[in-house]
C-alpha cells in the first residue's frame, strides 16, 4: 500500500466519520490519492463519469426503484395483505406471521429491503399494533427482520451490484437467492411461532375458507407480479435489465388500470421520488467505482490474495473470515459500499480456493442484509422508526431472536453451498 | 428570493421526475421494438444511458438535499450542536476545495470528447458529459451556502429532520 493511498483512506474514514455523504466522501478521498500520487486529478472525475455512462446492467436500478415505488402507491400491498392474513392469520401470533408472508411475495415484485420496511411493512405494524397483542418494539423487529429477506428472493438490486463488480451471471445469482431466502423465512416464522407460544399471543380471527377465493382472486393481478418476472428472466424472453422495466410496467398496469388507485398526482410523486433516490444511488455506485478503480491500480486485491494464501486458508477458513468481516462492516457501512468496495477486495481469493462466484456472491448478499439490522448503522432500523416512532433500542432488544435466526440460516448456507447452487444448475449454471 | 428558489426547485425536480419516465418509457420503446416488433433499435440504448446520466447527477446537483444523500451519521448525531456545526463546516469546506481543485482539469477531459460522437445518434460526447461539470459547480454553490451557514452559526437544517427523512432516499438495500 503506497503512503498516498494511505492518506486516502485517512481522509474517507474522517470525511465519512464526521458525516459527509459517503458519494463525496470517496470523491474527495480519491481526488486526495491523486493529488499526492501525482497522477491527473481528472482521472476521478473520468471514472465517475465513465462507470455510470458504461453500465447497461446498472439501467436495472432505476427500473426497480420505479417498480417497488409503484408498488407502494398502489393498493397492491393491501391486497396482500388481506391474501396473508387469510392464508396464516389462523397461527398463533398470526399478524406477525402475515407480515413474514407478505414480506416474501413482496420480495419477489421488489428488489430492495427498504421499499418493503417502508411499504407494507408500516401497514403491518399498524395491523400488529391495531390488536393490542404485539409490543411496538416486536412489531417493528418482525418487520425489520423480514424486510432482509427482500434482496435475497429475485428480483435484488444488491444482486445486481455484485454481478456488476464480480462479472456474474444476474440470471444464476437471482436463481441462487431462491432457496436462502426461503429458507430465512422459514427461520423467521418458527422464532415468531416460538415468541407467539411462549408469549401466548393468539391467533386472528380466523377468515371463513368460502371467503378465500375472493380474497386471492383479489390479489391475484399482484401474486402473478414475481411470476411473470421470473418466467420473462428463466423463460429467456428478457434480460434481467429488461425484466425492471416490464416489472414496473406491470406494477403501473395492475395498479393504475385493474385497482385504479393511481392518480397522476400519485404517478408523479412515484417517478420524482424514485428519481431521487436513483439520483442518490447511482452518486454512491459511481463514486464506489472510482474508489475500485484506485483499489485495483493500487493491486490491493492481488496483494491480499497473496496475504491469504500465505495464511494457508482452507474455503472454510476464507468463507468464516469474510463473513465474520462484512458482519462487523456492516454494523457501520452501507450495504451498497461493501459490495462494491470490500467485496471486490476477496474476489480473486475467492476463486483461487476455488470457491463458486455464485455462492460467494448470495452469502455475502445475505450477509449485508443482516447488516441492515445490526445498530449502529442499519438502515431497515432507521426506516420502520421513521416510519412509525417505534425507538430504535426496543426494536433491536425485540430483534435479537430474529438476528440470531437470521445467522443461523447464514451459517447454514455458507457451509451448505448445495443450497445456493442446487437451482442455477437445474437452470443450466455450471459451476 | 425564496419565492424564486422554491420555483426554480419545482422546475428541477418535475425535469429530474421527466428524466426517469423519459427512461423508463424509452426502455419500454426498446423491449417492443425488440420482441414484438423484431427490429432491435441502438438508438434506445444510448438514449437511456444518457437519461441514467443526467438523472443520477442532475438530480445529485438539484433534487437532493444534503440530507438526502447515504450518510454514516451515527457520531455525527451523537455529539452536541457546536461540533456538529465544525464538522458540517470541515465536511463542506473539504469537498468545495477538493471539486475546486479538479474543476479545470475536468473541465479539459470533457472538452476533449468535443472531437468525438456518440455511437447512434451522433452527438458530441462533450455535451452528453458537460452535466458533469454542472453537477461539480452545483454542488460547489450548495456546499458553499452551507459552510456559510455553518460560519455564521445559523442553526443547521439537519437537526430538524427526522430518522426516516435522513434515510428514506438513498438506499436501494
């Protein structure tokens, strides 16, 4: 490591600590490793401008961001709502097992955590609070809880990411997510079923089956969503980039034309605030690309390849180790720095153990998205108390249970890459 | 005066708002062309990588407030008003200086691509790149007001905000 990108280091950790945007944090921390290299100082702004003008695949984010916006306006979470409520609400701590359900159709129409958190993950906590059964802090740690599992079940924005900075397959990493993300809501729903029993929180009125096919016809324009997704995607009609535009196209279809609860008010809205957002998140993915760029001039990634081979890991050793490490990250960086940024750092270690792109590329995924609700920085923690007051310490001490679950399901498939990789390879992934 | 900002702001963002459905729309455009009509078009994919690009730093330069952008406030919200208030300043003072200094030689690599023309429809690249330089004197101009700000001791607009509108932009996670 030269002493210029040192100091670069220096002045992101300070810039970023004293609460700069982490964007302008790594522009002016690479404009600082340039000056003191003597090398061009516009080679920053060049890459900037490169990496987010070069990136076909990065055309899916604003598509998503649209799409999961839609969502959001439109009563389509409603409507699944009821769906759930009708399909679990029986169980013991029923609202809380609906909000897990939701959260997974959910997942499968929007590729990002905090669309769910903020969306219907806020309707559920009022459902939740509505009874008179649930603790706020219990609420709002489901919800966090379950909004994980978002990224993790097709389509995922994070997933996308680490295609882009791994040169993956889109198709294979969606496909990978399937299971894990099942299996993550199947951990979630026996803790809540555990928590329900020993706090003896009781079932939901029951919805009378006659009334169950009203209710799913219902909710069916919405239940079709992560279908036509998937079978446009494995189907091989669209490219994962296309399938966020037709997933938006259809979000606005089924909303604005079959619900009709989308005015132009409400359009507008949607498309400035996902603007914004697109805005805010390419900033960080461009600025993140440049940092890559001084990473990979500075050899870094070769250097600690080096370092870990002369460590004499074993793939068990390596997996335990960056996990260990993104975990601790992700109590204090964003999700989309550390996949374009840290990441990066152990791909070529990652392969010279011979360990699958895929299945590194899902675990650490899944990884980050726990992060999302380990304080001091997690984002899902952030929303639901924004969205509904809950204090941030109840829902991390309510949270714990899920944490642990959520770990556990972690462990589980960084030892068991089976798991990940079972269903890209019946889909042709050969690796 | 405010009158005229907060009108200059509804035009910036309703043109933000236009770019993403222009993008949008226009990638709709291309899916059609391509599976129902069989003709694929290359003009669609320039178009929408430019829209991308005009929208992440127009938007950067316009539509987001400071408090909008991914931040690790944690420490930041933890220490009392007065240092918070030299932080903000430092923070503000060191992006001005570090865009300041690349601002000419930026200014040299956009002009550069004046000699050469997008790959389908043939515009000069300069043009396509120039929102770059927009978006450096912007965000110049934005920090710069609130160094000001921060100097004068004026109460900071952070402080006023909530959790969620720190955090409801920005993360994509």
């Amino acid at each position: 490591m030269s002493a210029a990108f040192a100091s670069a280091l220096l002045v992101l950790a300070v810039m970023a600590a004293i609460g700069a945007p982490i964007a302008f944090a790594m522009v002016v921390s690479a404009i600082a490793y340039l000056l003191l290299s003597g090398q061009d100082v516009s080679l920053a702004s060049e890459q900037f401008i490169q990496s987010v003008y070069d990136s076909f695949l990065l055309l899916a984010v604003p598509l998503f961001i649209t799409a999961a916006n839609i969502m959001n306006v439109g009563s389509i979470s409603d409507r699944l709502l009821d769906f759930c409520k009708a399909a679990v609400g029986r169980f013991k701590g029923g609202m809380a097992q609906v909000d897990i359900l939701v959260s997974l159709i959910f997942s499968g129409m929007s590729g990002s955590a905090v669309a769910d958190a903020a969306g219907v993950g806020k309707i559920s906590i009022n459902m939740m609070l509505k009874t008179g059964h649930y603790t706020p802090g219990f609420a709002g740690a489901v919800v966090a809880a379950s909004a994980t599992v978002g990224p993790i079940i097709p389509p995922s924005i994070p997933m996308v990411l680490y295609a882009l900075v791994s040169d993956s397959s889109i198709g294979y990493l969606f496909l990978g997510g399937v299971i894990p993300g099942l299996l993550m809501m199947m951990m979630l729903m026996a803790v809540t079923s555990w928590i329900a029993h020993r706090r003896n929180i009781p079932a939901e009125q029951p919805v009378p089956l006659r009334q169950l096919p009203g209710v799913t016809l219902r909710a069916l324009p919405a239940l079709m969503m992560p279908v036509i997704l998937l079978a446009g995607i494995y189907g091989g009609a669209t490219t994962p980039t296309e399938a966020a535009a037709v997933a938006a196209l259809y979000a606005l279809l089924v909303a604005g034309l079959w619900y009709r609860s989308l005015s132009f008010r409400s359009l507008y809205t949607v498309f400035l605030d996902s603007a914004r957002s697109s805005a805010s998140v390419g900033l960080v993915i461009g600025s993140a690309l440049i940092f890559n760029y001084i990473v990979a001039t500075e050899n870094i990634p070769q250097s600690l390849a080096q370092l870990m081979a002369s460590l004499h890991l074993s793939q068990g050793g390596f997996l335990a180790f960056t996990m260990v490490l993104f975990l601790a990250l992700g109590c204090l960086l964003d999700a989309t720095t550390i996949i374009l940024v840290i990441i990066p750092l152990f791909l070529p270690t990652a392969r010279a153990l011979g360990i699958d792109p895929i299945h590194f590329g899902v675990v650490s995924v899944v990884n980050c998205m726990i992060g999302l609700i380990t304080p001091p920085y997690g984002m899902l923690l952030f929303v639901v108390n924004g969205t509904t007051g809950i204090p941030i310490k109840d829902i991390v001490r309510e949270g714990f249970p899920f944490l642990v679950a959520l770990l556990a399901a972690l462990t589980v498939l960084v030892f068991f890459p089976e798991l990940v990789l079972w269903l890209p390879r019946r889909f042709g992934y050969e690796g | 005066m405010t009158q005229l900002f907060a009108g200059l702001r509804r035009m910036t963002d309703a043109a933000a708002a236009a770019m993403l459905a222009a993008l949008f729309g226009v990638f709709l455009v291309q899916i059609a062309a391509r599976y129902i009509l069989n003709v694929p078009m290359g003009w669609t994919v320039e178009v929408c990588l430019t829209l991308w690009l005009w929208l992440v730093f127009w938007g950067g330069a316009f539509c987001l407030r400071p408090s909008d952008h991914v931040r690790f406030d944690v420490l930041y919200l933890s220490v009392k008003r007065p240092t918070q208030r030299v932080f903000g300043a430092v923070a503000a003072f060191v992006i001005i200086v570090a865009f300041a200094i690349s601002f000419l030689p930026t200014l040299d690599y956009v002009s550069f691509y004046k000699i050469k023309r997008s790959g389908t429809l043939g515009i000069r690249m300069h043009y396509v790149f120039s929102i770059y330089l927009l978006f450096m004197l912007a965000i110049m101009a934005r920090y710069g007001q609130l160094l000001f700000r921060f100097l004068a001791g004026r109460p900071d607009v952070e402080g006023k905000v909530t959790a969620y509108e720190r955090h409801d932009e920005g993360s994509i996670t």
